[in-house]
C-alpha cells in the first residue's frame, strides 16, 4: 500500500443499518449506491446457529459437494459459497430455518431454479435454501381450474402433472426448469402474457413462511398487504412455500411466423395483435436485427380462422420463402456483409427443424410449445455464461427502447437475439407491480424485450458484460423504464430508476418485516 | 475430467460443461422419489466443478440408476452416465473389486454359439428359456450361450474386468453380424468394443415385426426399454412416433418424450391414463408393473401370437 494512499476502510455496521458503499470503483462508476449489508457476511454465530439447527431437526450440509453445487446461477458470473445448505422439505422446516437465522442474523439465500442470471440466488455465505426439495403438487381441481403445489416444482414438472388431466398452466417462463416461486417472485412471461398476463398474475392464494418464520395464508382478501408484497418482491418479503394458480384445459398450437427486415415494423405489427386480441400467442425473436421474427399462434381452428380473415392481410412481414428472397436480393447487393448472410444461414439450418421436431407435432399442430422452445433455447443460447439485460417499457416507449438497445447489442457483439413480448396488466394488482419489473406508467400492457448476445463459445470478460449490461440499463433510466431483472449485480440501477422515496419506503417495509436482514439480502437492497 | 468421452463419433463433454440448466432434473429417476438436487447428474457436475471429490459424491453416484434418460436432454451433451461410472470406479474398493474378480473366476467358460444373428439376453430373460427360444426364432437369430451378465455387472459397478475374461466373452460374438440387445446399457461398451457389430434393442427389432405391430391396441400402453431407448434418443424418438401414430397406443414417455424408467415409477407412469393392457419391451419392467395389479402385463414378443 503506498503510504499516500489511505485504506480502505470497511466500517463495521450492523446488519440492517445503513453505511458508507465500501465497493471500490467499478463498472457501476458514477452510479450512488446504497447498500444495507456493506460487507459480506463472515461467518459470525455460524456454530451456534447450526447447532441449534441440529436441534431442531433442519438437516443441514455443509459437505463441499453440497455447497459447491450452488456456487453460481446461471448467469455465470457471480460466484459465491454458503456456509451451508438446507434442502426445502416443509414450511415448518422453512420456518424453523427462519426464526434461527433471525436469531443468529445469519443471511439466508433462496434459490429454486437458480435461473438468475445477476447473482441473486446465490449466497454469499450463511445459509443457501434449495426450494426444489418441495417439488409436489398437491391438488388438482379440474373443476374449478385451479392447482396447489409446493412452490419449489419446475413449471414443466407441473406441466407434467397437470397434462395426466388434460390441463396446463397459464403462462410461464420458456426454459422448463424455473420453479414456481420463483417465478412468482419475480414475474415470468410466456408467449402468451399480452393476453394472460405475467406468470406472477396467476397466483391465486399463496402459503408463505416470513422473513420472522410465521406460517401464513395470504390472497387478494386474505393477509391482502402479504399477498401484495410477496408477489414480485423479489424474495424480500418471505418464502413461498405453497401456490395455488389458475390453470386451464390444454390445446396444441397452430404456429404462424412471419419474418421482417424491420424492428420498428414487426413490433407495431405485435402491438396492433395485442391491442385488437388477434391471437392467443405473440412475440418477437430475431436473429441480430436482420432476421425478425414475429411469432403468432391460436388455441383454436376458430381463432386462427379469424385472425386470417381480419388481421394477417393487415401484417407486414412475410413468409419463410418470400423473405428468403428478399434477404437474397440484399446480401447480393451488399456482399461485404457475406459473413452476416452465412450466419443467417447456418442459424436457419440448425435452429428450424428444432422448432418442427416431427415427435412434439402432430398434423400441423404444435403440441409441446415449451418443450419445443425450451429445449431450443437451452441448445442455441444455453452455455456456462449467460448475460440477459432486458427493458421493460409501456406501450408507446417500447420501439425506442428496442432499437436503442438494438444498437447497443451492435455494439458489444458480432451476434445476439432480441426477444420481445407483452405483458398484458391486471388494474387489480397495480398495487404489486410497484418497484417491480412492471413500469409504472405502463397501462394496459407492458412491453419487456431481452438483449441476448450470443456468445458462440467465446469468452468475455467480466466488465465487457458489465459495461454491456449498464448501457442497456442506461437506456432504461433515460427513457423511464423498469428491468426484470435489477437484483443482484444491476442493484445499482434500483434508486434511479424508482428514485429513493419510493425505494426507502420499501426498504422501511423490509426492515419491519425482517428485522435482521437476513432473507435475500443481496438482491434488492 | 469425468465423463468426457472422447475418440469416437459421438464425442461428448465431460462434468466441467455443465451450466447447471437443470434439465437433467427433470427427467431423473432418483431426483424424482427424492427430490435432492445432489442426487442427480446436475448434482454431481456442478459438485465436482467446485472441488468435491469421488468419496464426497458416494451417495449420489451409488444412488444413479443408469437409465441415461439425462443425456438426451442435456444441452451440452455431457457423457453424464459415463461420468457416473467414472465415479463408480473411483470408487470402487478392495472388497469390490475382489467379489466381482471371484464371480469371473468362478464362471465355466462356455463354448461360443456361432450364428450370424444373435440376441444378448438379460438375467430375466435368460431365466425364462421358452420365451427367450420364441424370441431367438422370431428374429431368426440364436441366444448368445454367454450372457456375460458378471460383466454387466462389474460395468455397472465400476469395477474391473480382467482381459481374459473380457476376450472370452466378446469372441463369442465376433462371428456375429447383427446382435439384439435386451439391456441397452450394453450398447455403449459393445460399440466401443465391437464397433462393426451391427446393435439392435431388443424391444425395436420386434416392434418392428409385422405381427408385433398389428397386434398393438389403442388401449395398450407400450413400455419402452429406456436405456436401449436412450442411448440411440434422435433415431428411436422417431421410430416410437411413428409407431404410436400408426397404433395409437400410449407410451412411458413424458412432454419431452423420454422414457420414464419403471422401478420407481411405474406408477406415476400409470397415473392418469386409461389402460387396458401393459407390453413391456424388457422382462424386468413386467415385474415391476404386477405389483399394481388388475393389468395383464405381456412381453413385446408374446405379441406375434396374436
């Protein structure tokens, strides 16, 4: 240390109380930040804490093989390692965990899919809650179209019961193995969600274990101020431990594509869908900004009759042969971007016949759709490093934010996808989406769009990300937007983008609700 | 590096290309009557990303079943059964390695069969000579004199096979041409070892007999051997399909059309469903399904007789 430059001191502050950001200089340079833990937790009352535990019947591990298999999301990028894990079994078990983490302000991380890509289901020491070890499905009502499940499942596992009885879910995330609470948590969308709304929407009554280890029943008229906080809270609020959704009777898909050259056009084309109900199914998924796909599809042989006969003549894009055409007739008169056309090409070749998989068809007909496009998007973007800046905007912002980010992709990578969908809003639960992945002047409908680079194997550097996340983010605070995903790493974009009244007014709920600061502690605050 | 099986066609990656997708969860056997995340191939990949060891992975690797419904479905098609016999070995101990050694010395060398056609049974199978007689004929091939199932066996418990023992066995299916495999755990090894030797499940090559197929009834529900299923998915996915459109029976497969395994699950794999008759494609899956009672269970081949 040069004896010009002074330490750094990291002030001892307790749990739960405010103090100076110690974070050197970063990638987030510039942003003010404020953090309520300022430093990782060290391991303080860890024997004390497991050893009460032990007496109270929580298995708890503390093996390598038990706590290295949660070292990271799957983001890949933020590293950490409990101090020891707990496998979910029973609220009861959550809610002993709770109240002796309370005790011994001992930080207590929930993950279920582990489908964060910012480090937000990952511990940084104390205790890592793996939710996927309540994985059953309680009840069915196929009556009354509603299902009780252990919040830990995979929506494909509910997916997997729910189809035994001729039913599926609503919406949820196109991946397979983000778990319910999870989702609920946070928000989910679906191909789906302009006309059924987020997966968090679905939620009709919920079983949460709070941050102090009560046991409590909460909907929209019961515990309604629970309720209101747990769904999109981002974990903040306590651990869902049971859900009861809305389900519905299963259909196969009739799949329609139509490809454009332009964003701006295909997203007006998607918004002219939402706002007139042309489809049951809508989004966009492009491959950089020259292939853009606008995805349409039906429950029914009689939607999709009248969305031919009233809406397609109204779209602008075009068929897989006619813009085959007409993507040759470009590259013939650009051909310095012949490496740009191989691209398409080879994109083409391997992702299609992905998405026609003869086994998940049948005359036609798509019967999996989120196994088709899970299993796709596993394939073609999975990989050990996983960065999805998103923004999320009302209607009439949207196309901006696109192209802006668009441009940004641009920049930071030879390849990327965009994916683009709307959310339609329940004018019930304004209320839950304050400070949430829903923008606040949204109405109607909230447009998201994530900005997926394709990294094809080669490796990144952290601030290469970084630097790539925060100038999406930056659009985001520019246009007044909202993010799914602003926990974790992005955690710095919360006050500006919400401004501090609004985040010191949650901040004072969570105080009040977790004393000790122990649940999710790196993740929003 | 577990698992990476490397030098042959079909190259795989080993535990250190797991991202941690979790897809392998959903389709595994152990995770399913467990649900312990540790339990499972996921488990041990990212376990020994992070610094565990063979004896720290004990529990989990002994608790695998080999189905290899998890390769199919793993996007960065990691070898994840080969990485758990990686494990098996490493941790196979003395008193092990000593019992299987003693039920390979301990075995009467066989005189080979020579035929050009031959069909590898299992220990069920062998057990029942008339129906595996039936098979043999059906297929116009003869049973294997050698069922090599101590080999099996030391394969699946990772311990080793002397050479001799090995050669002793493999030369009495050289002169072979084609050889049906009841047990499709042994293909990956067989076509390592043998890879001119055309390999054939069992359960495909009779559902592919005009009179097996005829015989399938909308109300039959089809159970797939799932680790001969597994280990050829992209080609039998498709051949399943076909057969389920032209028959219309129901099959163990699940939304992503992996082969449920039946010893933990053959009743999740009943539940819901509308069945009047059970065909099981391996003589071990009947069994597990006549603990539920009130279904005829009936072995793919006995199908030719009606």
């Amino acid at each position: 240390m040069n004896a010009l430059t002074p330490a750094l001191e990291i002030p001892s502050v307790e749990p739960g109380t405010l103090g100076a950001c110690p974070v050197a200089p970063d990638a987030l340079q510039g942003i003010k930040r404020q953090q309520t833990n300022p430093s990782r937790w060290r391991g303080g009352n860890w024997q004390a804490f497991a050893g009460e535990l032990q007496g109270l019947g929580v298995e708890l591990s503390e093996s390598i093989a038990a706590r290295g298999a949660y070292a990271t999301d799957a983001g890949g990028t933020a590293y950490g390692l409990p101090h020891g894990v707990v496998v979910a079994r029973s609220a009861q078990q959550v809610s002993n965990l709770l109240k002796a983490a309370q005790a011994h302000r001992v930080p207590v991380t929930v993950r279920g899919g582990g489908l964060t890509t910012e480090g937000e289901s990952v511990a940084f020491g104390g205790v890592l809650l793996d939710m996927t070890g309540m994985s059953k499905v309680l009840a069915i009502d196929a009556a009354g179209l509603t299902v009780r499940t252990q919040a830990g499942i995979f929506w494909h596992s509910l997916a997997e019961e729910l189809r035994r009885e001729n039913l599926d879910y609503l919406s949820a995330p196109l991946n397979l193995t983000s778990s319910v609470g999870g989702t609920l948590g946070v928000g989910g969308i679906d191909v789906n969600s302009a006309r059924l709304g987020c997966s968090a929407d679905q939620a009709v009554a919920l079983q949460v274990v709070t941050p102090t280890g009560e046991i409590v029943e909460c909907s929209d008229t019961h515990n309604a101020e629970l309720f209101e906080r747990v769904i999109l809270g981002y974990g903040q609020f306590g651990v869902i431990t049971e859900a009861t959704l809305k389900v519905r009777p299963y259909t196969p898909l009739r799949m329609h594509y139509y490809y454009y050259s332009s964003l701006r056009t295909a997203i007006e084309d998607l918004q002219l869908l939402d706002r007139n109900d042309a489809s049951d199914y809508s989004g966009i998924l492009t491959i950089l900004d020259c292939a853009v796909n606008l995805l349409v599809a039906f429950d029914s042989v009689e939607r999709e009759a009248a969305f031919r006969a009233r809406w397609e003549s109204r779209l602008r894009g075009h068929g897989e042969f006619g813009f085959g055409l007409r993507m040759l007739g470009r590259y013939a008169l650009r051909p310095w971007k012949l490496g740009e056309a191989l691209f398409l090409l080879g994109r083409k070749r391997e992702l299609f016949p992905e998405l026609r998989r003869p086994e998940y068809m049948r005359d036609g007909v798509m019967l999996d759709r989120t196994v088709v496009f899970s299993r796709a998007v596993w394939k073609f973007w999975g990989g050990r490093q996983m960065v999805i800046p998103d923004l999320a905007t009302s209607a009439d912002k949207f196309a901006d934010a696109v192209e802006r980010g668009n441009a940004v992709c641009r920049k930071y990578f030879p390849h990327y996808t965009l994916y683009c969908v709307g959310i339609r809003l329940r004018p019930d639960h304004r209320e839950h989406y304050e400070m949430s992945c829903i923008p606040p002047d949204a109405e109607e409908w909230a447009y998201g769009c994530e900005f997926e680079p394709m990294t094809n194997g080669r490796a990144y550097s952290r601030d290469h990300l970084q630097s790539f996340k925060n100038a999406i983010y930056d659009i985001g605070v520019d246009i007044g937007a909202s993010y799914y995903r602003f926990g974790g790493m992005m955690k710095g974009y919360i006050r500006r983008v919400f401004g501090d009244t609004l985040v010191e007014r949650h901040l004072a709920m969570k105080r009040k609700a977790d004393p000790a600061m122990i649940l999710n502690r790196d993740v929003i605050f | 590096m577990f698992g990476s099986r490397s030098g042959t066609a079909a190259a795989r990656a080993g535990h250190a290309a797991c991202s941690g997708c979790s897809l392998c969860l959903l389709v595994c056997p152990t995770w399913r009557s467990t649900h312990d995340p540790r339990m499972t191939p996921e488990g041990r990949a990212k376990a020994l990303q992070h610094g565990a060891t063979a004896e720290d992975l004990r529990a989990s690797v002994e608790s695998c079943t080999l189905c290899g419904a998890c390769e199919p479905v793993c996007p960065e098609q990691i070898d994840l059964v080969g990485m758990t016999l990686d494990l098996r070995a490493r941790l196979a101990d003395a008193e092990a390695v000593a019992a299987s050694q003693e039920r390979m010395k301990a075995r009467t060398p066989i005189p080979p069969v020579s035929a050009l056609r031959l069909v590898l049974a299992g220990p069920a199978l062998t057990a029942k000579a008339d129906a595996l007689g039936k098979i043999a004929r059906l297929l116009d091939a003869r049973a294997c004199a050698d069922d090599g199932a101590d080999i099996a066996h030391a394969l699946q418990s990772g311990t080793p096979i002397p050479p001799g023992r090995l050669e002793g066995f493999l030369s009495g299916l050289r002169n072979a041409k084609t050889l049906y495999v009841e047990d499709g755990f042994w293909m990956r090894h067989l076509r390592a070892w043998l890879p001119k030797l055309r390999m054939v499940g069992l359960g495909e090559a009779l559902s592919l007999l005009a009179t097996v197929r005829g015989a399938l009834r909308k109300t039959d529900l089809y159970v797939i051997d799932t680790r001969a299923y597994h280990v050829d998915y992209e080609r039998l996915v498709g051949h399943y399909d076909r057969l389920r459109a032209e028959r219309a029976c129901s099959f163990n497969l699940d939304l992503q059309r992996i082969a449920i395994p039946t010893a933990t699950q053959s009743a999740w794999i009943l539940k819901g469903r509308s069945v009047e008759r059970i065909v099981v494609e391996r003589q071990e899956d009947g069994e597990a399904f006549l603990q539920h009672g009130g279904y005829p269970v009936v072995h793919v081949a006995e199908l030719a007789d009606h």
